[in-house]
C-alpha cells in the first residue's frame, strides 16, 4: 500500500483568509487586496470545481487500489501535517499559493528531512513558490507569469514513467502561463516542456532527486483553470506519485562515524566471505 498525502493550502477556495495564514505581519494594504482576490477566486473555483481543487486528483489516486490517499490543509492542526501524518506518508503532493509564509518553517524542515530519507514529493503548479519546494531544491523558484492563456505541452521524455500514456504533445485551451527563466537546478530529467501562445516557454514538468527522494515539479493546475480535469493531466499525476514512491528508507541522517584505523577495517575486510 502507497500512503499519498495531498496538502492542499485551501486559502483561496475558503474565500475565508486568516491573516496568521496569509502571511505573519502582512500590510493592511496588502492584506485587503488579498481579500478582494480571494473572494473573486474563490466564486471561479467552485464553478470550476464544485467539489474543491483538490477532488479530481484524490478520485484519480483512489482508483488505484494499491493507493491510500489522504487529504489535508493548512487550516487543519499542525498545518495539516501533524509529526505521525508526515511519518506515514511515502508521497507528499503539494499546491499551495498565497499562503507559503504561513507554513513554519519548522515544519519544512521535517518535510525536507523526510524526502532526503525517501519520500516522494510532488510540487504542483504555485507550489513553485512554495517553502518545500524551495528549500529541497536550495533555489528561489521564480518564473515569469500571466494569467489565462493557451498551453500546449510537449512530451520530451516518452520512455520515461511519469510519461506513460502521454502523447507527443496535448493541449489546454486555458492555463495560466509561467515561462522562463525558471530558477531551478538543473532537472535530472525535462519529461514535459510547455509552450503557450505568448511565445514563452517552461520546463513544465522536471524531476530531481534528493537523498533517496525523488521530486516532481509539475505546472499545469492554476485554480480557475479546469486543468485538473484533464485526464492527461491526471494521468501524469499518478503516474508521477508511482515513480515517486519510496525504493528504500534511508533511516538514519547523520554520517556513519568510523573510529577504526584503515589498517583495522583492512583486516576486517579480508575476514568478510
Ligand atoms: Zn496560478
């Protein structure tokens, strides 16, 4: 059995924001043109995803019967990840958006610590900007953007897993656009680039490694776009949390000490069969 976690910011869907959960010590300026957002955003999103953002994904990874999937958000104890979810979880899927400095960072430390020992990451779209994300890769993550926009995705890796199903290239009639430069070390892998009709282009959908982790970083997924009901788009998100699933626990963190002489462990390795 895979244990998925989908974390999940919620921010904009609540239409609700809590100032401690926007951003410590935000502007009052700041802070109510993040309340006219939210409240537009939030209307679009329920149009668009009547049962939240996060609902096509959790159905997709369900389906699986090999996938036990749970879901949680910011607004819940511990900012959605208590120590004993965290512990339990093989593939973290993240998005989040105007909310990334009301995560500790704390927390993101745990985050960080777990995918170095094995666990999956997925970062989806926003989560670019995202203190996970961020902090696994060591980079800022920026990238240029614009809202509702053409997208056409080109599959440049079909061998690889996350592209299984995938052909050469899909489209989307309405993503919001993110083009280079994009601030991130160099993937190990380009499974997906992403044209839009601005001319700009993205390295759409990357993966790295990190310790005995492996992260995905995928861009389709803006609130008001239907991108989540793509059943490419779904597709490439379970196929990334099954390529992302743990090969082996890496249990303890700290570098093994050795006290013995090379001349000791010489001799030791000439006793060994
Ligand atoms: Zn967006």
């Amino acid at each position: 059995m895979l244990h998925v976690t989908i974390w999940y910011e919620y921010t904009q869907e609540s239409g609700y924001l809590r100032r401690d959960l926007v951003r410590p010590g935000i502007s009052e300026e700041d802070f109510r043109n993040f309340e006219f957002y939210t409240a537009q955003a939030s209307e679009k999103i329920h149009q668009v995803y009547p049962e939240g953002l996060m609902a096509p994904i959790r159905k997709a990874l369900e389906a699986d019967p090999q996938m036990q999937v749970t879901c949680a958000t910011l607004y819940d104890p511990d900012f959605g990840l208590p120590e004993e979810l965290l512990e339990h979880t093989d593939v973290l899927i993240w998005w989040a958006h105007i909310s990334h400095d009301a995560v500790p960072d704390e927390l993101v430390k745990r985050i960080v610590e777990r995918i170095q020992k094995g666990m999956g990451f997925i970062a989806l779209h926003s989560a670019h900007k995202s203190k996970p994300f961020m902090s696994v890769l060591g980079a800022s993550g920026t990238l240029r953007w614009r809202e509702g926009d053409f997208c056409r995705i080109w599959n440049t890796a079909p061998a690889h897993p996350i592209a299984e199903g995938i052909p050469e290239y899909f489209e989307l009639e309405e993503e919001e656009m993110y083009g280079e430069v994009f601030d991130i070390p160099a993937p190990d892998e380009i499974v997906f680039m992403s044209w839009f009709s601005g001319g700009e282009l993205l390295r759409s959908g990357c993966t790295w490694t990190r310790g005995y982790g492996k992260v995905f970083y995928f861009q389709p997924g803006h609130e008001t776009s239907p991108s989540y009901h793509n059943p490419y788009i779904l597709r490439i998100i379970c196929n990334a949390v099954k390529w992302a699933a743990p090969a082996k626990w890496r249990n303890e963190m700290n570098c093994p000490n050795i006290l013995q002489s090379p001349e000791m462990l010489r001799e030791k390795g000439r006793k060994q069969p």
